[in-house]
C-alpha cells in the first residue's frame, strides 16, 4: 500500500459521513485509526467479529468473501488483487453488497454511499442471512467424496 495514511483517512472519513463507527483491521497495508469512533485491530478471526457488525469493507478475497457471506451481513467489497475482482462482482450479483468500490478508486465519497446503503437498504442484508443460513445447511464435502469415489471405482 502506497499510501496507507491517507486510505486510513479516507476510510475514517467514510464511516463517520455514514454514521458508522469502525473496526479496522490493520493488514498487510498497514491501516489504522484511533479514536472514540475507531479502533484497530490485528489479527482477529473473522467468524467472532464479522457476525457483530452492521457490514464489512473487505478487500475481497476468496476467504474474506466466504468469512462475511457465512456471518450473514452485508459487505462493501474493495477489489484489490487477482480474484478479488470476481468474488466482489458475484457479492453484488448475490444482493449482499451494493457495490464494489475499487482500491485505486476508494475515496471517502465513493465509499460513503455504499457503505449507507449496505447498512440501511433492508435488502442487502436479508439476502446475506438468506446466503449464510444456505451456506450453513450445505455439506460441501460429501459432492466431492461421492465424485471421488465414482471415478475410484
């Protein structure tokens, strides 16, 4: 990350027009803010935070994208490298982000309108407790197992 104050910034300033407060995960781009409205965090696991916010800004990855689809909240995706860009489309397409905001495009003003829509549009966040509760009933193994032992046999 170039420039990780200013992104800091940037996100500080997005969440606070959306009257969010923030927990901000500090990463390999070195983010950080710390306030009465902000904290940051190192390495926490995503099955005990995400279930405890209103949404998620997540860079997108295929295991960030499964943490945030299984807590059952909506998310704001910010595609940064390889597949992110896929698994921020497929989240928008599911209903449970309003849109991708892009690294190299991630300003406070481009921010603030998704993250005010993925809290306060119903929609978003039904459709990511319709998607965990789906995710959760789902034996991903057992397809496999099955293909497995056909092609064994």
């Amino acid at each position: 990350m170039p420039d990780p104050e200013r992104l800091s910034a940037e996100i500080v300033r997005a969440l606070r027009a959306a009257g969010l407060r923030g927990v901000i995960q500090q990463g390999w781009a070195g983010l950080g803010a710390r306030d009465d409205d902000m904290i940051t965090v190192g390495d926490v696991p995503h099955a005990l935070l995400f279930p405890r916010t209103a949404a998620v800004v997540h860079h997108a990855g295929a295991g960030t994208t499964g943490a945030v689809l299984r807590a059952g909240v909506p998310s704001v995706p910010v595609p940064v490298q390889f597949d992110a860009g896929f698994w921020a489309a497929r989240l928008v397409a599911l209903g449970a982000a309003p849109r991708a905001v892009p690294l190299r495009r991630l300003t406070a003003e481009a921010l603030t309108p998704a993250l005010r829509r993925a809290v306060t549009e119903p929609a978003h966040r039904n459709r990511a407790q319709v998607l965990a509760r789906r995710l959760a009933e789902e034996d991903g193994v057992a397809p496999v197992l099955a293909t497995l032992d056909r092609l064994a046999s």
